[in-house]
C-alpha cells in the first residue's frame, strides 16, 4: 500500500522563484535528466532538515536572522 502525500504550498518572492527554476534547470542538465522539479527539490530539503541536525541548526539561524532577531 502506497503512503497518501501531504501538499505544503510555499510562497517565494520572484527572484527566488526564477533563480530555484534556474537551479532546477542546470540540476537537470547536470544529472542527464529532461528536467527536475521544484517539488522534488523541496522534498530533498526537507528530508535533510529532518536527518541532518548540522542543516536543522542553520536554518534555526536563518529563522532566527529573518525576523531580525539576534
């Protein structure tokens, strides 16, 4: 039995946007695939958030810079 997804929606400011579409693009290229798919990108990211607490500790950072906080 397969495991039903979850969808989680991200809002990106434009310049984020082209640049993932960028980077997706050139991972593609740089895989021998036809394309790779921000989804994709974003569940790689979030299974190394989980998995990697050296990854999880900078991105508390980043939270924490964010919101002008020190």
């Amino acid at each position: 039995m397969s495991e039903k997804k979850i969808r989680r929606t991200v809002d990106l400011s434009p310049e984020h946007h082209a640049e993932l579409d960028m980077w997706c693009s050139e991972t593609a290229r740089q895989q021998g695939r036809s394309r790779v798919t921000s989804q994709e990108v974003l569940r790689a990211l979030v299974a190394e958030l989980l998995t990697n607490e050296s990854h999880a500790r900078r991105i508390r950072r980043r939270l924490k810079q964010d919101r002008g906080e020190s």
